[in-house]
C-alpha cells in the first residue's frame, strides 16, 4: 500500500485537475449556448435557399448551370472535412474522420481519386497524416464562424468542380440533435440533384431577370456557402455540448477518484497507527 505522502499528492493533483475540468464544463456549457443559439438562427435562411435550390434543380432553364450537371462516370471527388479546432470533446472529431475514411474507401475502391479541404486544425492534422491531398484549408474559425474566411478555401473546391477537375463534392461534419446527441453525417454538395434537395410541392419554371446565367451563377453559389456556414454552425454547437459531456464525466470521475484515495489514506493511516500502538504495546511488555 502506498505510503500516507503519497496519497496525499494524489488527492491534492486528481483536486487540482477536477478544477480545471469543472471551469470547463461551465465555459462550455455557457458556449453552447450561444452556439446553439447562432446555429438555430443560420437555419431558416438554409432551409429557404435549399427550397429554392431545389426548384431550380427541377425547372428547366436556358443556361443549365455546372452545379446542376452530373457526370456521366465519377473519376475524382473532393470532400470537405469540417472539425474543431481544440480537442477534449469525446469522440466527436474521430467520429467525422472514422466516417470520412470509410467513404474514401469506397470511393477509391470504385476507382475514383480524392482530395480534401480541411476546416479545423484536428482535421486538417488527420488528413496530413492519412496521406489525403489537401487542396485548402482553414484553421483557427473560433467559436463564432465567419463566412468571408471560409469563401476561398470553398472556392477552391468549387472552381474545380466547375472546370471538371472533380466529379462530385461531399461534406463531413457532425450535425447537432440535442444536448446529449450528435449524428456524423456525410452530405453531398455537389452536383445538385432534385433527390437530395427534396422534391418541390409543385412544379414550374422561374422568370429571371436580368437573365438566367446571372441569377444562378449567384444563387446556386451563395446556396453551398449557406449549407456550408450551416454546417460549421453545427459543429460548433456539437463540438461545445461534446465537450461539456466530456468535462463533467471527467469531473464526476475525479470526485470519484478522490473518494477511493481518501478511503486508502485512511486505511494507511489507521495502519500506521496501530502498527505504532502494537510497538509501544510490544515495547512495554518486554521490559
């Protein structure tokens, strides 16, 4: 049995670490929050675009825009990993890379190459170190995401998919359902089919003006940015629930922890005490 010192510092370190573990979880809980709440206001407008997205995928234009065209064989795919920044937050980043991976497995085994954009420092580490070809990255979002940081790296993907240098476009995040429950989702951007966007109520053609190229070149753009902000946005709400789970678990097994080392202090203490007992008592009857 370990001595009485030693059992000390424990409980005085495993004390020190649930500090730090519960100011986490209060931080955390009062980020998610006002994660939730940013991530609740960004939906309404994604679900509009989305709906006007996918009229436009069943309507029949002039100009057909390359975000609508599907190619006839799937050579090259990019896909967009998005992550947080920091860890401590359960299995929530190795679930999205478990995910990602699985599906470039498949993707490879059909014979299409890949490559990626990293959004966050955890996955941009991970695709590095998969051997993933990053075309472009973003790290350091913050708790609030910012649109106009996250256009170029998009950008990229998107330019290439238009240019025919990639066949498809997928996105990996963690979408948020509760507090307690985060799903790992792997969504396909591009190109747009009237499968994923849903059905509308109705079918019609639109009147643009100025013209058709004009509209959609802007609209089906601003549409994948929408649905990627969207996606950041609930990361970032499941990033903070995670770790909000993750620190109070840690702190619930650190009292724990000190509640078992008290038990042995005592134990070794009250060992100590009789052994010295069972000295003196020893002492006394042999003089």
């Amino acid at each position: 049995m370990a001595g009485s010192k030693e059992i000390r510092s424990k409980i005085k370190s495993v004390e020190n670490t649930r500090k730090i573990t519960k100011a986490m979880e209060m931080v955390a809980a009062s980020k998610m929050r006002k994660a939730q709440e940013r991530m609740r206001a960004a939906r309404p407008y994604g679900e509009k675009i989305r709906s006007v997205a996918a009229n436009l995928s069943h309507a029949n234009p002039d100009y057909k825009h390359a975000f609508l065209q599907k190619r006839a064989e799937i050579k090259s795919v990019g896909v967009i990993l998005v992550t947080s920044d920091k860890g401590l937050c359960g299995g929530l980043n190795t679930n999205a890379m478990r995910l990602m991976v699985n599906k470039i497995k498949e993707w490879e085994a059909a014979g299409a190459k890949v490559q990626s954009t990293a959004i966050g420092n955890k996955g941009f580490g991970f695709l590095q170190r998969y051997g993933i070809p990053v075309v472009s990255h973003i790290i350091g979002l913050g708790d609030k995401p910012h649109l106009e940081k996250m256009i170029g790296p998009i950008k990229i993907q998107l330019d290439q998919f238009a240019e025919g240098k990639i066949d498809a476009l997928h996105i990996c995040y963690t979408r948020f359902i509760n507090t307690m429950k985060q799903e790992t989702v792997c969504e396909q951007l591009l190109p747009l089919t009237g499968e994923k966007l849903g059905a509308p109520d109705a079918s019609w053609d639109y009147l643009y003006e100025p013209d058709a190229k004009s509209v959609l070149d802007e609209l089906l753009v601003r549409y994948i940015e929408a649905v990627v902000y969207q996606a950041v946005a609930e990361n970032i709400a499941s990033e903070q629930s995670a770790r909000m789970v993750a620190m109070k678990s840690a702190s619930d097994n650190a009292k724990k922890v000190i509640g078992d080392l008290k038990l042995s202090y005592n134990k070794a203490r009250q060992a100590a005490i009789t052994k010295e007992l069972s000295e003196i008592v020893g002492g006394a009857a042999a003089v």
